[in-house]
C-alpha cells in the first residue's frame, strides 16, 4: 500500500532515465527520479519533509486527499509563440 497523502503527477520525458514529479494538491512541491519507483520513493519522503517546512514557516497546510491517486503521464511542455 502506498502511504502518499496527496495526489501525484509523474511525467515521463524523452530520457528513459529522467522523471519529474509534482503534487497537484500541495502547491511548490516537485521533484525528479530515476523511474517511475524512484518517483514515488522520493516522493512520500519528500511530500513529509514539505509539510515539515510549510509548518515551521508556519504557512498554511492543505488537508489530505480524501483520495489520492497517481498519474503518470508524458511530460507536459509549454508552447512556444516565435
């Protein structure tokens, strides 16, 4: 069972080795991995470790998703206007 508190978004980028990850649910949370597993390991470490900083700066923290999901996805890119 994953204990992810918060939905997460993994993207997959041309490089079959770089991943990069966010949570919709928890604003300024993002990162990147190795695979989709290193994702989702770094990820429920580090979705910890951001609510430990949004506490002690004492701003506010979201409630958990009721039901958290993860999506993976390839990677978003903006578009470019020339």
């Amino acid at each position: 069972m994953l204990k992810l508190r918060y939905s997460l978004v993994i993207e997959a980028t041309e490089d079959p080795n770089f991943f990069g990850f966010y949570s919709p649910d928890l604003e300024g949370f993002s990162g990147v991995g190795n695979s989709i597993e290193d994702c989702i390991y770094k990820a429920t470490w580090g979705m910890e470790e951001h609510l430990t900083l949004l506490r002690a700066q004492k701003l506010s923290v979201p409630p958990p998703s009721p039901h958290p999901s993860i999506t993976i996805q390839n990677e978003q890119r903006a578009l470019q206007i020339a």
